[in-house]
C-alpha cells in the first residue's frame, strides 16, 4: 500500500464522518438558533425551553435519515474490503 492509497482511503473516511455526522448536528444547531432568538425577543430566559425542541429535531434527524446514513456507511466498509487485494499487493 502507497501513502497515497492510505491518505486517499483515511480521507474518504473522514470526509464520510464529516457528512454523517453534519446531518444530524446541522437541524439541531438550526433549532437551537431559532429558539435562542425567541428566546431573545421574548425575553425568556429559560434554559431549559431549547433543550426539548433540539433533542426533537435530533431523534427525528436520526429516524429520517437512519437507512441513509446506515447506506453509505455500508458501501464505505464494502469498498474497504473489496479493495483489500489491492492493497496488500
């Protein structure tokens, strides 16, 4: 294996966690920001009122996208092990 192979086959990787893991972070940080400026405008200042709708979003964001994200972390680990062969030799 050159360090090409591996650079190439670690940054595929970390490319794929970046996408995964922006898909559920993103529509919580979204919630969160617009509760905070309701927040803001009403002048509440419970911390807790931002803690239900954020953890809401982010179970649904799991659900929605779940065979999605299971999908591509499949197709990642059978491209791995396909490409074993090739990088042994």
């Amino acid at each position: 294996m050159t360090p090409e192979a591996a650079l190439d086959m670690y940054r595929q990787g970390f490319m794929l966690i970046i996408v995964l893991v922006s898909v559920i972070v993103l529509p919580s940080l979204v919630v969160g920001l617009i509760v905070s400026i309701f927040q803001a405008a009403t002048q509440i200042n419970e911390q807790t009122l931002s803690f239900l709708p954020r953890l809401l979003v982010t179970i649904g964001a799991i659900m929605w996208t779940g065979p999605w994200i299971v999908e591509k972390i499949m197709d990642m680990f059978n491209s791995l092990f396909v490409n074993i062969p090739l990088l042994i030799g």
